[in-house]
C-alpha cells in the first residue's frame, strides 16, 4: 500500500541547520526551498537581497509549508552570513570552485549549527561569500553540465548533511 500525509510515521525532527538563499528569485524554486526545508527538518530558511517574490506563483510549488518554515528575509547577505560566522556557525557554501570538497566525502562537524549557503540561480554563491566559508561542498556529477537546479542540488546537500547529523 502507497502512503501519505496522513499514514506515514516519519519521526519529525528540526536540525542545527540554517539554509541563506544567496538572491534565489525564481518563484516556484522559492516554494520548492519551502517543501524541501519542511522535508528535512531546517531550522531555518534566510532569502537575502530585494526582490523575493512569495507571492501566488511561490505558494503553488510551496504546498502551504511557507506556513511551518521558519524563515526572513534580510538584503544584506555578507553580513548576514558573516553575523551568523561571529555566533559560532559553521559557514558552508554549495558551489563547484577549484577548491570545494565532493558533498559524499565531506565530514560536517556535527557539534556546531550549519548554515548551508546556495546562490542565485545563474551566477551561484558570490566571492565575497566564499571567501568567509568554513569550507565549499560540491555535488559530483557524471553529464555534459556543470550545474543542476538550485532546488535539487540543496535537497542532495540536505539528505547528507540530515544523514550524518541523524547518525550523530
């Protein structure tokens, strides 16, 4: 038998764990990020910059966790994410760099809130942010492209980061 909302016995959780949208503006990946952050237990979701639209488009792909996410919206990412770096998280980007660990290899420190940082659908998290980040994680990928939709990239960074702290 299928189940659903109704019948599954997840056990429900919330982990140390902030997701900060570096200028993520797309409407349904906003509502994406909203599903996938109820899914995973994040403590947190932070959209930075000016223009986040959480209007209609945003709600359809959201199915109504905008209502049990905890989120906000700040313009100033650098200095979100360094205030968050002063308070003892740990700053972790999602982007491919000549320097970024393979998501799958990566060891997360398990003892200190993660802030898990994904950037804007075409240009990727800035340089002013990487260069604040306690480390750069990346996905291995086998095809032509170099990047995959900033919606599923963070579910497969969140799967492991959850995976490693629900072992913890």
């Amino acid at each position: 038998m299928q189940l659903n909302h109704y019948n599954t016995n997840f056990k429900q959780q919330t982990f140390p764990i902030t997701i900060v949208c570096q200028n993520v503006t797309n409407a349904p990946n906003i509502g994406s990020l909203f599903r996938t952050s109820d899914a995973f237990g994040v403590k947190e979701l932070v959209f930075t910059g000016t223009e986040i639209p959480l209007g209609r488009k945003m709600t359809k792909t959201s199915r109504a966790t905008e209502k049990v996410v905890n989120y906000q919206v700040v313009e100033d990412a650098f200095g979100f994410i360094s205030n968050l770096k002063n308070e003892g998280h740990q700053i972790i980007s999602l982007e491919i760099t000549d320097n970024s660990q393979a998501l799958h290899k990566f060891n997360f420190n398990l003892n200190t809130p993660i802030v898990l940082v994904i950037g804007d659908e075409n240009f990727g998290v800035s340089d002013n942010i990487l260069s604040i980040s306690d480390a750069i994680i990346h996905i291995d990928m086998f095809g032509q492209n170099s990047s995959m939709n900033v919606v599923q990239a963070t579910s497969i960074a969140l799967y492991q980061i959850t995976k490693q702290l629900s072992h913890k």
